[in-house]
C-alpha cells in the first residue's frame, strides 16, 4: 500500500492548532472540562488524547519519509 507524503507546515499546523485549542479551553471556558469521562477528568482525558495524537503525527511525518534525505556530498 502506497504511502503519501505529508506536508511538513501542515503536520506543525495540526500540532499547533491543536495544542493552542486546549490550553484556549482550559484559559476561557476551563467549566468545559470538569466533567468526567470512565471515572478520569475530563480534562486528563482531553490531554491523553492529544498525546495519542501527537504520536500518531510524529510516526506519519517519520514513516511517509517527509523528513528530508541527507544530501550527500561529493569529493572536492
């Protein structure tokens, strides 16, 4: 099964948007994440998944070989 490339600037976006959204959540609407979710805060739970997510993003940008290839160079 082929593997397409991601775009690096998309990964960080990605990253970025969802890091900003939760400490934004937690600053001006911190009630929305009181509940509880099987027996844990909400909030812990929140965490947990954007942590799965961040790993989920770090293993496609490694695995899609979107990181750069090390040039070789040559004799001079």
């Amino acid at each position: 099964m082929p593997v397409t490339r991601i775009s690096a600037p998309l990964l960080a976006c990605l990253v970025g948007l969802c890091c900003a959204g939760y400490y934004g959540v937690i600053a001006f609407a911190p009630g929305l994440l009181s509940g509880r979710l099987g027996g844990i805060p909400l909030s812990i739970a929140v965490a947990l998944a954007l942590f799965l997510l961040f790993f989920a993003v770090t293993l496609l940008y490694t695995v899609t070989g979107t990181a750069e290839e090390p040039v070789e160079r040559g004799e001079p």
